[in-house]
C-alpha cells in the first residue's frame, strides 16, 4: 500500500459512479489492468497500436471492446470517444515518447482523471509535467516493497503518509507477547501511536489499554518512519 497524500487527493476525486475505463496500452501492465476490471464487472476500452494485440485482448475476453488506433493522433482519440471517458490509464510505459503525447492528448482532450504508467524516474517527471492527474511507476515500487519485505518482513502492509510517516501493519513482536497495550509504553519508548490490534481474524479499533498482545497477531501503528524502524521485528 504504497501512497502519499498527493495520491490520496487523486482517489478522492474519481468518481464513485464510474463504471467505465478506457486503458491506452496493451502491453503486460496494460492487460491487467483490462483484465482486473473487467472481472470486476467495469466496461473497459482497450486500445493499442498493435493490431494483433487489440485481437489477443478480445480473443481473451479481457476487455469488452478493443481498438487499434495511435493514441499519439489526437484525432483518433476523440473519434473512438476516449475524450468521453472520466478515467483514461496510459499504460504505455517503455515508449516514452509515445506516452508522454497520449497522457499530453488525453489532458488537452478534457479527460478529467489521467493515469500513466512510468518506467523511470524521469519518465514519471515528464508524465507529471503534461498534466497525469496520477503516475504509477511499477518497477520502482515492487522494488521498494521487495526491499522492505527481506529487511523488516515483519511489516505486512505500509501506508506512507509523507516521506517521513507511514502507518504501518505489522506482525506483534516476541517481546511484546502477553504484554498490555499500557504496559509497552509505545508513545513513551518508541514515539508510535497503537491505531489498532487484532483478534480472532477481526482489527479492533482504538483498543484499550488492557487489551493484551497475542504473539501471531497483527498490530497497526502510527508514527515516524525512524522510529517505526526501532521496533523489534
């Protein structure tokens, strides 16, 4: 669960009613993000240069329809009606050229939610530049999350508020088994606020002082990165 708040304000503003995506890009990322939608029961446009790509995505009945076209031609864009849609994903991410004109198109062409996918940082820089509401940059983030996994794989799941604060999911440590939430003083040793533990498959909220830790339970914390880091796990 890798965000900020600049990606928080973009998911507050998509529609709760949208039903209806248009996916620029049939590539890897490209098909599944046809693909989950799809399953999920949202009417999906696929387009892609490449003809026998379109035909692959149909064949599958991993989008409902599937054009070719050059996204980089505004005119084809606004003639297969990607204008009309609410969320537009650019999911052209090794041509960088290609993807920097459709993210620039799709914005001019009134598309009020863009989302591109990147390949590198600068590539991410440029899509931001032409007006991508939002830049997902996929590499880069099963990289970090790969990382944090082997060196704290007691941490299930990260919110990142900002680069400095994160909410974090976390495995409760050995050392705080059969503890009470009083008892671990994590606001007075560790600087962290206990958001929530689990019970029976359940999160209990804001959870008493005396509730007691229970080893292969989960607890979510809040607080600073640093100080999330001198946890024991």
């Amino acid at each position: 669960m890798n965000m900020n708040l600049s990606s928080l304000k973009f998911l507050r503003s998509l529609r709760k009613d949208n039903h209806q995506f248009a996916v620029i890009g049939l590539g890897r990322f490209g098909r599944s993000v046809c693909s989950t939608l799809h399953n999920l029961g949202y009417q999906v446009l696929a387009t892609d240069i490449d003809e026998k790509r379109v035909s692959e995505a149909l064949n599958e009945e991993i989008v409902g329809h599937a054009l070719q076209l050059d996204s980089t031609e505004p005119a084809a864009l606004k003639e297969a009606g990607i204008f009309e849609f609410d969320t537009v994903i650019v999911a052209i991410g090794n041509y960088v050229q290609e993807s920097i004109i459709t993210t620039l198109n799709a914005k001019e062409g009134g598309v009020p939610h863009v989302v591109a996918k990147a390949s590198s940082e600068v590539h991410q820089k440029l899509l931001k530049r032409v007006g991508a509401d939002h830049v997902v940059f996929p590499e880069y983030e099963a990289g970090c999350a790969l990382a944090r996994t082997l060196t704290k794989p007691g941490i299930l799941d990260r919110f990142d508020l900002d680069t400095d604060h994160s909410i974090v999911e976390l495995i409760v440590p050995d050392e705080f088994n059969g503890k009470t939430i009083a008892e671990l003083q994590l606001r007075n040793r560790y600087g962290l606020n206990m958001l929530a533990v689990s019970h029976d498959g359940k999160f209990i909220i804001n959870p008493e002082p005396t509730k007691r830790l229970e080893k292969g339970s989960a607890m979510v914390v809040i607080g600073c990165n640093k100080d999330i880091n001198r946890l024991p796990i």
